[in-house]
C-alpha cells in the first residue's frame, strides 16, 4: 500500500512542476520582489539578536564532554521572566565572548 503512496505522491510532483514550468515559460508566474539588501540585513538582524537574546544552552554538559558532538547540543527558549540555569549559557553571551575573543587575538597578532 505504502508503494502505491508514493508512485502517487511522485506522480503528483511531476504534474505540479510541469505546471510550473508552463506557467513560467507564459510569464504567468507570480513575481517575485526583491527587498533592499540594506532593509533585509536590518530585519534579519534584528531576528537574530531576538533568537540569540530568547535562547540558551546546555554549556556546562558540552564542557564536560570530552567528543561533544551536535547531537549532544539542547537549545531551550527562554520564557518571559525566565531566568537562565547555572548549567546553561545564553546564546548571545556566547556570541559575545567569541567577539571580544577574536578581537584580542587580532591585537596580539597585530602587535
């Protein structure tokens, strides 16, 4: 039965990229606008720092891991009023850790 599933589903697939590409080729597809990249990169800023400001995780177990693997990653959100665990580290804490990191080791490179 599952066979018969997904000779339908492929079928279904094929039929909706012939339409498409008909409708392509007529001009009748539907346009696609594109954003300022300057607007785009604000919005997808602001985003980020909203996911990264809302999120933790699991630090302390990653630490102790000797061959930490993604699997072994938890991200949780943080709800309102929420405060972080002691074993965990919020995402933008992280972040900002790695950015003043890097800015020390160019120095010590510069100099």
């Amino acid at each position: 039965m599952k066979f018969n599933y997904n000779i339908l589903f492929i079928s279904l697939m094929i039929v909706a990229s012939c339409l498409v590409t008909m409708m392509i080729m007529r001009g009748d597809a539907p346009a696609v606008v594109e954003n300022d990249r300057t607007e785009q990169q604000v919005v997808d800023g602001d985003a980020l720092l909203i996911y990264l400001n809302t999120h933790y995780y699991n630090s302390t177990e990653i630490n102790a891991l000797e061959n930490p693997t993604v699997d072994d990653l938890v991200f949780t959100t943080l709800l309102e009023g929420e405060t972080v665990p002691s074993d965990a580290t919020k995402l933008i804490e992280r972040l900002k850790l790695k950015q003043r990191l890097t800015r020390m080791l160019n120095m010590y490179i510069i100099f």
